[in-house]
C-alpha cells in the first residue's frame, strides 16, 4: 500500500508548480515580523504620501460637516427624495456602507471557522474597514431623521409615557437591532483580536504617553499560556457570535424592500443576493484598500500573491451569485405573467434610467467575469481596477433597485424623475472622506497586520496554528 | 493518455471482491426491497393518477441525491478539505446514478397530464383562469420545450458525473497532478451550470405543479435540499463504511467532527431560505403568491408545516450544537437519517398540496413510493461504489489525513 509514496525526481519537479505559494516569504522570523509591522505604527516617520491622503480625506469629511449644517438648519427637504421617489441616495448609500462592512465580518468569523489560514494578515483590516464602514452608514438612518438628537426617542422601542412604540413588523426597527449588534460584536471582535499586539507596542515604545495608552489598551497582557489560552478561547466564541451576523444584517437590509408590495423590491431571492453583493462589494473595497497599502509599505512579503488570488476568487464567487440574482429577476418577471412585473423590469432596462442598469450589468457582471483568468487575479493592477468597477457598479445597483422600482409605479399620473442634489453627493462624499480618515489613522497607529496571528502561519508554527 | 479514445471509459482499478462488506450488503437488501415495493406498485396501475402523484416526491428525493452529491463533488475539488477525500467517492458514485435518472423521469413524463394542469388540456378547457395562465406562459410551459428542457439537463449532469469520475480514475491510474487540475478547472465553470440547470429544472418540475405562482429563490431551495439530502446519505453511509479498509486509514473523529458542522450549516441554510421565502410572501399577502402557503397552512396542512419547523429545522439544530454528538459517527448518523426521512417530508410537502388541497391526506401509495425508488436508487449506488476503491491514490492531502489518523489512533 506504498503506491502513494512512489513519486520519482522528475514527478517531484513537475509538482512543485502545483504547490500553493506560501501565505509569508520566506526569511521571516517571529522578530522580522514584528520590526516589519511595527514600524508603520508610531516607531518611523510617517511617510508623506499618508500626510497628503490624510489631508485629502480630511477636506472630504469637512464636507460631511458642511452638508449635516445645513441639513440641520434647513431639513431634509435639502436632499433629493421626493415623490414618487420616496428614498432616494439617503438608502442607497446607507445600504452601500453597510453592505461593505461585510467582507470584515466574513474574513474574520466565517474563514477563521473554516480554518483558512491565508485570512490571517487580512483580517485586522478588513475588520477596521467593517467599523468605519458601519460608522459611515450610521450617519444616513441618524440624520435623515432630520433632528438627530431625538432619533433615539424614534428609532429604539422603549417603555414611555405616551405608550408609543415603533411598528415592530417594520424591516426598519429590525434594521436598528440587526446593525447595532452587528457594530457591537464587531467592535469587540476587532478590539479583543487587537489586545496582544498592543502587548507587543507598548513593550516597544519609547515615548511615555504611546507606552501609558498601548498600557491601558491591552488590558494588562503578558503573553502567558493562561491568556493566550483563554484570548483564544474568546476568539473562537466571537467568531460563532459573528457568524449568523454575516447573513442576518443583510437580510434585514433586503427586507426593507422585499417585504414591501412594490414589483423590482418584492422578490424572494432578495436575502441571498444581497448578502452575496455585500461581500461582493467588501471584498472589492478590502482590495482597493489592500493592494496601495501594500505597495506603500512594502508589504509583498505579508500580504502575499496568495491573498490577493484568493480574495479575487470570492470576489468572482459572489459576483456570480449577484449576477443569478440579476437573471433570477428577469426571468421570473416573464415567467410570471404578471403586467406589472414584466413592465417594471422592461422600464428598468429600456426606460429614462435604463443606463444605470447597462451600466451596471456592465461593471457587476462582465468586468469581474475577467476574473476566471490567473492572469487578471495576479496582477494588481487591473485588480485595483476591478475592485473599482465593482465598488461603482454595488452602488449602481441599490440606485436602480431603488429608483427604477419607484419612479414609475402602478398609476402613470404620478410617474416622476428622481434627481439627486448638491447636499446628496456632498452628504456621500463626507462619508468617504471620513471612512478614509479613519482607516489612515487605523493603520499609522494601531498594527495594521497582526502580527501575533502572521507568527503563527510562520513554517514550524503549524502545531500552534489557531484552530 | 492519447491511447484511450475519449470516449471509452477508464477501468477503475478495482473490482467488486475490493468492497467492503457494508457496500455489498447495502446493494443486495436495497436490490431486495426495490423489487418487493415495485411489485406492490404494480397494484396501483388501476390508479395511474394517485401512483404519478406519488411518485413525483419520491422522485425529487432520490434524483436530487444524485444532484447533490454532483454539487458537493464540484463544490469539493473547488473548495479542498479533507472532508472531501474522505467523502469523494462516495459523491462520485451518486453522482453517476444519474446515468439511470433518465428511465426514472419516464413515469412523470408519461404521467404529465395527471401532475401538471398546465399539460392537461380537458382542464384547462374548463377552468378560464388556468386558461389564461397557459395562454401567457405557453412559450415556456409546453409539452415538447418541457421535454426538450429535460434532455438537456440530464445531457449536462451525465456529462459532468461521467468526466469528473473518469479524470479521478485517470488520476488514480497515473499519479499526474493534472487530473487534479482538470477536475478543479472543470468544476468552476461546472457549479455556474448546475446553479442554472437546477434552477430551471426546479421550475419545472417542481413550481410549475401551480402555474400561476412563482418566487424567485425557488433555485435555491431546489439547491440546498439537494446538498442537504446528499450530505445525510453520504454521513449515513460512511458512518458504517469508516470502520472497515481503506477508510479506516484516514477517518478521524475529527472528520465527522466537521461533517456535523456542515450538517448543522446546511439545517440553518435551508432554514433561512425558507423562511426568507415564507416572510416575504407572506408579509406582501398578494393573492397569486400566498395562496401557495395558504394551501399549507389550512385543511389539516398546517399541521405537517409545523413537524417541518420542528423536525427539520429545530431539532436538528439543537442536537447538532452538541459537539460530542458531531465526533460520534452511529449518533450524526442518526441524526443524519432522521433529517433525511424529512427531506421526504419537505418535498411531499411542496408537492402534494397542489393534488390536495382540500384536505390533507396520506395514500398508501405516498409512502411506497419513496421506498421503491429509494431500494432501486441505493442498489444503483452499491453498484457504482463497487466499481472503484473508496480512497482516491495520489491526492497529497491522503497522506496527511494518514498521519493525522495514525496521530489519533
């Protein structure tokens, strides 16, 4: 029975081009990656590329202030939504946001349950871009209430004087809970991932107020069996807490439409696709994100060709699901025989906005299609670009999801165009700017890479490889 | 390579003496009882309507066996995972029962008029709404696209069962790795055409028993059943087959560990489908789509509903967070057996309602059924095992497996 083992030096050869590339060049030790990663924290000057991108994204997130003044001083009436199109860019970009946030969840709860290992020096910032993302999101439901300091009256179900409550069988109370929790348990995810390697910076640094607050961030860490036994174990829990998070928020985002009666929202696949199109579009942000910063700070060796292939993969994975998603539609609307639904789908591609939906098709479908090709996954470039496109083409589709479905329903007196204002792209443009904001200060001052969980894929670290 | 004409079949290297003494058993009893619950069948032809009724469910179970384990089979060589070593040959072999599937599909399409009202012209004559509904989708629900559709779909699944297998062989045979390539190549391009052809055969031969109702995940739940009911058979078989060679020299209670976790992420996949399709339609309360779960949920329906949350979703679901229970193959065998008498349930639940809706009832024809197709299926299956050794060669990850084994041991 040692058939197997059989191989001879010529075989051998021809199968080292089959082998997985390693998911860390080779040379590193356990004190090459901490110097490496280390160093994009507080230890070196801050490079000045980060200054002018930092300056940039401020000016943005300056712009957020600019639009929520005057959205405060004026109202709502500021933004474009009006009827017939009842939700306009304030839903559009809220589900964009959150819908980002997924890959963070995916590639911290789902792949580390799935053992795979090449998740480990992505995870920590995708996990950063999940909260900033979700912090992004926040600003739509929190300010087109119009007066923010009593959303929380509004939007939380709470025991009151007047026994008002919100309606429970609204999608849009189960979104309140659906996406604090999902805040919540990824805040704590990140944070409680983050606590040796903060261990490892306030050991390293020199100036006494970084030294106090990396102090006080790891929550007395000292590196001994016992917590590295029970951060493990916390880690493993959190991960199954996250889990069902990945499929619940989006869900819940579908059912703000789905529920509803309208022909283009009130479909059954909605769930599904819009948990595939939020991975879709958090892998192509991780990308746009991961591949400059990579090239920035000399990464190559940490995140590897490995990574970026892989990423690539779930990329196209989920791009074909939304792309099912997309031809489910179609032909259910015929196969239907239902006027309405058939109309609503044959307005949304020939009708006044029928080029958001070309345009869509084209970036979410045949642009990532590429992505069958080695050729196109390794090389980052045209990654990059991808990644682009399919960030344009995830927001193309709630725009048209939401627009070409309202703006011309059953009764053609009330047909109308949606036009979206000055303060609409102002308002997105600020959260731009301020998830970029914070994703610079993420990587100048905490780890980036975590560098406790790369030294564990280390070769001759397998035996201590988080299971 | 070049020597063999494409299309002749590789030989396996092994031949039925190789088999482990379950696979043979297993082909003798389900041979027995295929015959035995055929020969009752035969009681019914004075009843062509009830025994196609029957039929029908019967049918989507074990034919969707044999597509679940083509699903996984690809699903595997894209994904890797020892799980798949383990459980390779096992998909591979249900997947080629596929070869039969054809013969098994003849009873519905002689039967059509008996099952779908939109191929029986006597009641569309006297029913104006039907009418109107076969006037709109004439295009698509036909009698000869309906079986032009049906060629097409068992020419594709033949096609895959029979190249990804004949690679595997190949790959045993001669130790390339470009085998191992091929299938993984042949399997991307592969799941993108199955998520198709199930979905449109689902519609089919499943949502078209309503001609006026449609739902858009409706693909998806024909998925998901189909991996679910391939996953129990397969935990179920290997549960009895893990003890004997050559299995013995790579399962680990860790392995069974991780089918229980799939299990258990199957159970709350089609968990949520479902109800993500029952929340919808019946949140939007249109008349054309609830009507379907208001069939199910009156007339002594409602009942049979509930045993499918209890059984189907919530007792699996809780037994199954037991991790104990996952590393002990005879109790996630049971479990797995449990969940697959229920796939049964779940289908008939589908079907049957558009034959009765009136009132809930049960013909002994109903529980027949699903018992001889399932005798004559599993003989087929025994008959595919037996063809080829239960542990592919030259995989790498065979050899870790081995160590990881011999570790446990």
């Amino acid at each position: 029975m040692d058939s197997g083992h059989s191989s001879s030096g010529t075989s051998s050869t021809m199968d080292s081009k089959y082998l997985p590339l390693p998911l860390v060049a080779p040379g590193h030790t356990n004190d090459s990656v901490t110097e490496k990663i280390s160093h994009m924290t507080m230890e070196k000057e801050t490079p000045r590329a980060w200054w002018l991108t930092f300056l940039i994204a401020l000016g943005m997130a300056g712009g957020l202030g600019v639009a929520i003044l005057g959205l405060l001083f004026v109202g709502i009436g500021l933004w474009g939504p009006n009827t017939p199109v009842g939700w306009g860019m304030d839903i559009i970009n809220f589900v964009w946001w959150i819908g980002i946030g997924h890959a963070g969840t995916l590639i911290s709860a789902i792949l580390l349950l799935f053992k795979q290992k090449w998740r480990n020096s992505i995870n920590r910032f995708a996990e950063a871009m999940t909260l900033a993302a979700v912090l992004c999101a926040l600003q739509y439901p929190l300010f087109h209430t119009g007066r923010p300091w009593l959303a929380f009256y509004w939007l939380l179900p709470y025991p009151n004087t007047m026994s008002l409550w919100p309606n429970f069988r609204s999608p849009l109370i189960w979104d309140v809970f659906a996406v604090s929790t999902y805040g919540t348990v990824s805040l704590l995810f990140w944070y409680v991932g983050l606590i040796p390697d903060l261990g490892t910076l306030r050991d390293r640094a020199k100036n006494p107020i970084a030294k106090v607050l990396y102090g006080m961030a790891s929550m007395g860490w000292r590196n001994s069996a016992r917590h590295w036994s029970n951060y493990e174990k916390a880690y493993l829990l959190l991960a199954g807490l996250s889990t069902p998070l990945v499929l619940s928020v989006h869900t819940v985002v579908s059912f703000d439409f789905s529920v509803s009666l309208i022909p283009g929202w009130h479909a059954t696949i909605f769930p599904p696709y819009f948990v595939a199109g939020a991975v879709f579009a958090g892998f192509a942000m991780v990308l746009n994100l991961a591949i400059p910063v990579r090239w920035i700070y000399r990464l190559e060796d940490v995140i590897t060709m490995r990574h970026i292939e892989n990423m690539a993969k779930v990329m196209l994975a989920t791009g074909l699901i939304v792309a099912y998603g997309y031809f489910m539609e179609v032909f259910m609307a015929w196969y239907s025989g239902n006027f309405f639904e058939w109309f609503m789908m044959k307005n949304r591609a020939g009708g006044p906005y029928g080029w958001s939906y070309w345009l869509l098709i084209l970036c979410n479908v045949v642009i990532p299609n590429t992505l069958w090709w080695k050729k196109a996954r390794t090389n980052t470039i045209w990654l990059f670009i991808v990644s682009l496109f399919v960030g344009v083409g995830m927001w193309l589709e709630r725009f048209v999801i939401i627009v070409t479905s309202l703006y011309r329903d059953f009764m053609p007196s009330s047909w109308g165009y949606y036009k979206a204002t000055e303060f609409d792209w102002m308002f997105f443009m600020g959260t731009g700017g301020l998830f970029l904001t914070l994703m610079l200060l993420f990587v100048r001052f905490l780890p980036a890479i975590p560098m406790s969980e790369v030294k564990m894929i280390l070769p001759g670290a397998e035996g201590r490889a988080r299971r | 390579m070049s020597a063999h004409p494409s299309h002749e079949e590789p030989v396996a290297a092994a031949t039925a003496s190789t088999a482990p003494v379950p696979v043979v058993s297993l082909r003798r009893i389900a041979g027995l009882v295929a015959l035995a619950a055929s020969a009752a069948a035969l009681t019914g032809f004075s009843n062509p309507q009830q025994l196609v009724q029957s039929y029908l469910p019967a049918f989507l179970l074990w034919f969707g066996v044999s597509i679940g384990c083509l699903s996984m089979l690809m699903i595997q060589h894209q994904s890797g995972g020892h799980w798949g070593i383990l459980l390779r040959r096992l998909f591979e072999a249900g997947a080629r029962t596929i070869y039969f599937m054809p013969l098994f599909f003849l009873p519905i399409l002689f039967g059509m008029a008996y099952l779908y009202p939109w191929a029986d012209p006597v009641r569309i004559a006297g029913d104006h709404h039907l009418a109107e509904v076969v006037h709109k989708k004439g295009a698509y629900l036909n009698v000869p696209f309906f079986t032009a559709r049906a060629v097409l779909y068992f020419a594709f699944w033949a096609f895959m069962a029979r190249t990804l297998t004949a690679f595997s062989w190949k790959y045993d045979e001669t130790g390339d790795r470009e085998y191992a390539e091929k299938m993984r190549r042949m399997s991307g391009w592969g799941l993108l055409a199955q998520a198709l052809v199930i979905t449109f055969a689902g519609v089919d031969w499943g949502m078209s028993l309503d001609p006026h109702w449609y739902s858009t995940i409706w693909g998806i739940l024909f998925m998901v059943g189909q991996a679910l009911s391939a996953w129990c058979l397969c935990i179920m078989v290997v549960s009895r087959l893990y003890t004997h060679a050559p299995l013995n020299r790579v399962a680990t209670s860790t392995l069974f560990h991780d089918l229980g976790k799939f299990l258990f992420a199957f159970v709350m996949l089609w968990g949520y489908v479902n109800l993500s399709q029952f929340l919808i339609i019946w949140s939007g309360n249109l008349p054309e789509e609830t009507s379907w779960y208001l069939d199910r949920s009156r007339n002594g329906w409602r009942t049979l509903t509930f045993v499918l949350v209890g059984l189907h979703f919530f007792l699996p679901f809780l037994t199954l967070l037991s991790a104990g229970l996952k590393k002990n193959a005879s109790r996630l065998a049971v479990v797995a057996g449990l969940l697959f008498s229920l796939r049964f349930v779940d289908l008939f639940w589908n079907v049957a309602p558009n034959f009765k809706h009136e009132h809930f009832s049960v013909h002994p024809f109903d529980l027949l059924m699903p018992v001889a197709v399932g005798g004559a299926w599993l003989y087929l299956f025994a008959r595919q095992l037996e063809r080829a050794p239960l542990l592919v060669k030259h995989d790498p990850q065979v050899h870790e497996m081995e160590e990881l084994a011999a570790h446990a041991h």
